[in-house]
C-alpha cells in the first residue's frame, strides 16, 4: 500500500477514538434505568450568585424563580456587570442584593464571579451556588445541588438544556437536540459509571473553599469548563446531578445562535489543546482512571465538527482508494464512525428527544453540519475568537433600555437583603 493510503486510513482510525467515546456515553445512557440521589446531608447556608450583562428583560423572572427556592438564612447576589441598561434596578427591585462592577477592558463572566466572590469573603456562606441571568431551575434544584456540594465537597452541576425558542426554525431544533446530547446524554452516560462530568456554566453548586481558592479565570471563553478541569485535578471532580435541572430558550436569531455555538466550541477546541494533555499525565500520575475519562470526554469535538470530520475522512480515503482499487477498505474506518456517530444520535433522540424534536427535523441534521461548516473554516483560518461577546437575543434587544455607565474603574451599589 503506498504512503497517501495509510495516512488517509490512520486519518479515519484516528477518528474512531473520540467516536467510539461518544458512542459509548450515549448507549450507557440511553440502556440506564437512572441513578437514585444519595442520602443528603443538612441544607448548608449558602448564596445564590447571578452574574448579569445586559439582561434587563428576563432579570426579574430569574430573581423570583430564585427567591421562592431560598431560605431565611439564603441570600441572593446579582452581580451587574458592565450593564447599560436597567439589570441592577429590576434585580433591586425584585428583592436581590446587587453588586454593580465596571471596568472598560476587564469584561466577562470570569471577572464578574471574582467580584462577587470579593464582596463574599466578610461573611462567606458554605456553599454558592451560580446560576446564568437568563435561565430557569426546577423546584427544588438549589436544595439538591447545595445540599450534594456540601456532602460531597466537590463541584455538582445541574442538568442544563437550551429549548428552541417558539416557533422555532429547523436549525434551531437541531442546535436544541446537538446541546440535549452534550449537556444530558452524555453527562448520564459518564454518570452511569460513577465517572465526573464538565461544568456547564449555570446550575453549579460550589463549597465555598473550593470555589474561593480557584485561580481567577478573566475572560477565558470557557471559565466553567476550565474551572472544572482544575478542580478535578486537585482532587474534585465534578458530579452530574440529572435530579436538577437548569433551562434557558436558545437565541432566537441565526446571528446570535452563530455568535453563541462559536464562542462555546471554539473555548472547547482550545481547551482541549491546551488541558486535554496535563488531564491524561495527572491520570497516570496521580492513578486517577476518572481524569481520563475526563480526558476522553473532552476528546470528542462538537458534533457537527467529528461529523465533518468523518466525513472529509471518508471523501479522501475513498478518492485514493479508487486509484489504488480498494475504496471500501480505504473508507472502513471513516465509514465505521459515521455509523457509530448516526445510530447513537438516533438512539439518544428516541430515548430524550423525540417530544423536542420532530423526525422530519431530525432528517435535516446534514443541513445543521453544513451551517456550521463555516464556524471551523474561520477558526482554521483567523484562529479562536479571543474575547468574551454577550449573546443577544433579539426580545431582549427590543426591551432593553439605553442607560449608560461608567466606562472605567469599579463601584457598588447593594439593594435589600433578598429572602425567601
């Protein structure tokens, strides 16, 4: 066999390996039955962090979702980052203390935990608990979560979902089915086998000294997936709690879908690059089998991109193939990944998706890898987006208001204690 052969059919055999982790963490959830939680401990004290930009329309829904979970010793902290518009006054006046930070450069989610964290440290709780501005808990869920993280001592995050918004378009549906596969299936598959799990962003519950001793994060892409990692490198790993769950609506406009997708996957590539290597030394190290898992985990790129990948794997290894007269054998191992990669995305919409998403938008997911085509084509191209952008949505840029800010420096303003 010559030399453009073996690297067109080691190129497909290398695929096999994040392929065959998907594969295997969606089949273990799809067969499981479910985990009961385990016995909980007392209720800890504990705060309620909500770092906020800009989301003057959906902040008063978050805050009294919030409230009507809190204790009387609870407490609810919004922290207005870089707001122009309204978030601190309805956040103040829908019963939430409030913490207003500017700063021209320093902007992000990072840099707004940190300064919540700072204002925390004259009183702290045992346990906080963050939650994004624009998202929605189930009942019950900060009980559960704060309850786990105290017992555990260790990071527990909730089941977190994007819903299509309504009326949504084809695109959207199978965005919501690509995120119900990373954030439950996959998460449930590793869960299954009692391995740790990524953060997702919101829904976590943190103890207080391990949150507060986590190196400051700025504006990394991927603060939570990042924090994580390190925490389960130091010994807690992340625990995926299915009983909790977190929601949020997807953007509703292709712009802001493509600005959001972009932000999470290229943070996730470069994550992968950067701390996919240190995970599986401190494995062997440390003889610690679940960082590998970790590791692995965090092998298997976003699906659009391993079905891209397959593929372009499958078109080369068949183009040589013909030349040298065996397409089939040079197409196998590509060929192989695309059918492991279809038939567990099947399954896991049967089992968790087939009231969200409808077959007949199930059947346009080629349609869904080639919108995203483009999205790799600029990372191979300029590199990974360097800065964290809000994602706007297009209710909330109708309702927001035109208030402007300091431009530099910091500064706080609290309202009332929030309780339940």
């Amino acid at each position: 066999m010559s030399v453009p052969f073996w690297l067109v059919f080691g190129a497909g055999s290398l695929l096999l390996v994040p392929t065959s982790v998907y594969f295997v963490e969606c089949l273990s959830a799809v067969v499981s039955k479910g985990k009961p939680l385990p016995e909980l401990g007392r209720r800890p004290r504990l705060c309620v962090m909500v770092p906020a930009h800009n989301e003057a329309a959906g902040i008063t829904a978050t805050v009294e979702g919030i409230r009507r979970q809190l204790a009387p010793d609870d407490r609810l902290l919004v922290i207005a980052d870089n707001c122009s518009d309204s978030t601190a006054d309805r956040a103040r006046a829908a019963g939430a203390d409030v913490l207003e930070r500017f700063h021209s450069s320093e902007r992000g989610k990072g840099y707004a935990i940190s300064f919540g964290l700072a204002e925390l440290e004259s009183d702290p709780p045992e346990v906080v608990v963050l939650v994004d501005a624009d998202c929605s808990l189930s009942e019950g869920a900060i009980d559960v979560l704060s309850r786990l993280a105290l017992s555990e001592q260790r990071p527990i995050q909730a089941e977190y979902l994007l819903t299509a918004p309504e009326a949504p378009s084809p695109l959207s549906s199978i965005s919501a089915l690509a995120l119900i596969v990373r954030n439950r299936v996959r998460p449930l598959g590793l869960h299954v086998f009692d391995l740790p799990c990524h953060l997702t962003g919101t829904g976590m519950a943190f103890p207080w000294d391990l949150l507060r001793n986590t190196p400051a994060l700025g504006d990394n892409l991927v603060e939570d997936l990042v924090m994580g990692l390190d925490m389960a490198v130091a010994g807690h790993p992340p625990r995926f709690c299915p009983q909790a769950q977190v929601r949020s609506v997807l953007p509703d406009a292709k712009r802001a879908a493509t600005s959001q997708r972009t932000r999470w996957e290229h943070g996730q590539l470069a994550t992968l690059v950067s701390r996919g290597p240190r995970l599986l030394r401190e494995s062997v190290r440390q003889r610690r089998p679940e960082l590998a898992a970790l590791a692995l985990d965090l092998m298997v790129p976003p699906l659009a991109l391993l079905v891209s990948a397959l593929g372009a794997a499958a078109l080369s290894s068949g183009a040589v193939g013909l030349v040298l007269r065996k397409p089939l054998i040079a197409m196998l191992p590509a060929l192989t990944g695309l059918g492991m990669v279809g038939s567990a995305t099947v399954g896991a919409w049967a089992r968790f998706a087939r009231d969200a998403v409808p077959f007949r938008v199930l059947i346009m997911t080629p349609a869904y890898v080639a919108w995203k085509i483009p999205m790799y084509v600029a990372l191979a191209v300029r590199g990974k987006q360097k800065s964290w952008i809000r994602t706007e949505r297009e209710a909330q840029a109708t309702a927001a208001d035109t208030n402007q800010s300091p431009a530099n420096g910091t500064s706080r303003s609290n309202g009332a204690p929030a309780r339940a």
